[in-house]
C-alpha cells in the first residue's frame, strides 16, 4: 500500500538549527542537499514513503528551503561553512503526516550526516496552519512581484519538456492544481482566476539569477 497517497491534513513547517562539527565546503546552491538531507531522513524511517516523494512529473506535497549558513570565505566551488555559527533549513509539508517522517526520526538521534560532516540539531521548531485558516485570512491583492532567486524552470506533468522562463498562466495554474490536490477546504477552478487565453510575458529584465 502507497504510505502517502489519499490522505490530507494540515500544511506543516519543520525547522531545523544545526551546528557543524567541522567546517566544511558546501555549494553556491544549497537547495539539492536540503532535499538530499530530507529524503535521506524519510528513508530511515520509512524507505517505501521516501521512493514516494522521490518520484519524478508529480506535484510534490513538500518543499525546501536552501542551507542558510555564515561563511568564512568562498573558494572555487562554493563557500566555507564557519561552523561557530548555525546553520539552518526548513522543510515545508502539505500534509502533517508528512512531517511526522521526520519527527520520527529526531526522537530516534540528533545530529544528521551532511556530505563527511556531522551536523548537531540545537533545536527543531514546528509551525502549521489549517487550509481554512490560511483560505480566510487571504486578503485580495491588485498586484504582486515573484522573484526567482535561484535557477528555476517549469516542469510540464506527463512531459520531458521544460519550460525556462517564468510564465504567469503556468505559475498560477501549478498552484490551483496543488491547493485543489492537497487542501481539505474550498476547491478553485482555473476559469475563475486565470484568462483561458494563453499569454506569455518573458521581459528581458527578469530576473533569474543563482546564489
């Protein structure tokens, strides 16, 4: 039985603070580790549940955020960890029951192999908020900016293309199609909100750009 298809429960933030043994050299992006570090943590407990969020042209029930760390220096191939200084990284679940994968596994240890380096957990801390919550304290907006800050592209389920530039229609349709696939609340459909018009806006000045 698939451990994770079917069920829906609440949006949960996992965080974690950890502290290096040692310093060590970690990559310009970071995003590829932080999700290296959460699939390895899932597998310990349940490696049925992991090969799930592994799987590729699906919507994902979770993201990461990037290693945000001090360094030293930067040196060809990335920057220095100063390892007096924590380093810190989220994962964000759309489902709680996802989150407990790795509640499970710090009640078991708490420190995480990251490349040849032992890092401590100093703390963990837990925010969640139900879908209802989040749909009734929504405020209506004219306008908003998205920054990409990292290399981003657009997957298209059921295809090996990628899109490479952001795109309003896509952006907004992957959106409803996670909220109406995950939330137990209200279920919003496309026409409502997006012109069936395909448009699509790549000004020269946007900005993608790598840390």
């Amino acid at each position: 039985m698939n451990p994770i298809v079917g069920v829906i429960g609440l949006p949960v933030e996992v965080g974690l603070e950890l502290y290096g043994e040692k310093s060590i050299v970690l990559p310009f992006f970071t995003g590829h580790v932080a999700r290296g570090l959460l699939l390895h943590v899932v597998r310990q407990v349940d490696p049925e549940a992991a090969g799930v969020l592994h799987e590729l042209d699906v919507s994902k029930p979770y993201s990461v955020t990037p290693l945000r760390f001090r360094s030293v220096s930067r040196v060809e191939n990335g920057f220095v960890l100063d390892s007096a200084y924590p380093c810190r990284v989220s994962f964000k679940f759309l489902r709680d029951d996802l989150a407990g994968y790795v509640l499970r596994f710090f009640e078991r240890q708490n420190s995480v192999l990251i490349f040849d380096t032992v890092f401590r957990i100093a703390s963990l801390s837990i925010k969640s908020k139900g879908y209802g919550d989040l749909e009734r304290e929504a405020e209506a907006v004219k306008r908003f900016r998205l920054v990409f800050e990292t290399p981003t592209y657009l997957p298209c389920l059921g295809s090996s293309y990628r899109w490479m530039f952001p795109d309003a229609i896509r952006i907004f349709s992957g959106l409803l199609r996670v909220w109406n696939k995950f939330s137990d609340g209200k279920r919003f459909s496309k026409e409502r909100f997006i012109n069936p018009t395909p448009t699509t806006t790549t000004p020269p000045d946007a900005k993608q750009k790598s840390q």
